[in-house]
C-alpha cells in the first residue's frame, strides 16, 4: 500500500491532467476513450485509488462507475453528443478526485497536529 504521500502526490498529478484530456475531445470525440493518454490516465487514477482505499472500497467503486461515453450507441451519435458525456465524466471524476486530494490533506493535518500536540 502506498503512503498518504504518494497518493495524494499521485491524486494530484491525475486532477491536473483533465484539462488536457478534455483538449482532447475537440479533436475527436468519439475516440478519446479509446485513447492510449485516457486510458492510461483512467487506469492510473483507479488503481492509486485502489491501493490507497482498496479495490472494493465505496471510492474505488465509485471511480470505477463513472461513465465517459455514451451508454448506448447510436448510429448517427453527433461528436456533441459524445463530447458532452466525455466531459460530464471528466468533471464528475475530477469532483470525486479533489475529494479525495481533501480528505488526505486533512488526514495529514490530523496526523501533524497529533503528533506535535
């Protein structure tokens, strides 16, 4: 398992990499979730997730559930279509990922203040 440290390291970077996967979207929106840099990106967070709370836990779940494309294809789908679930996704993931990032900050506090106190 991985420190309070790594992870929150590891948190940190994936929330900074949303911009740059929703620039994506622009070039071809119905691609980007097969991508390699989403799909990556995608794995990464769920098993730092995972291996901070663990793979059964409620977070991993959660992140594990959220959805990036369409759930049911549709001959004739529009790339507006595909751009506004892909985005819904990314920002609902990027929520649930500062909410984490917070939670491990406060944890930390906790931790210093006992520790000094």
């Amino acid at each position: 398992m991985s420190t309070n440290s790594d992870s929150l390291e590891q948190l940190t970077r994936a929330l900074e990499a949303v911009p740059r996967l929703k620039e994506l979207a622009w070039r071809s929106p119905e691609r980007v979730v097969g991508s390699r840099e989403f799909q990556k990106w995608r794995e990464g967070t769920t098993a730092v997730i995972a291996d901070r709370y663990g793979p059964e836990s409620a977070q991993a779940r959660s992140f594990a559930g959220i959805q990036y494309a369409p759930t049911h294809f549709y001959f004739g789908a529009s790339d507006e279509t595909y751009r506004q679930v892909y985005f819904r996704g990314l920002d609902v993931a990027a929520t649930t990922v500062q909410a984490m990032i917070e939670e491990m900050r406060e944890h930390q506090c906790d931790q210093d203040a006992s520790s000094t106190g």
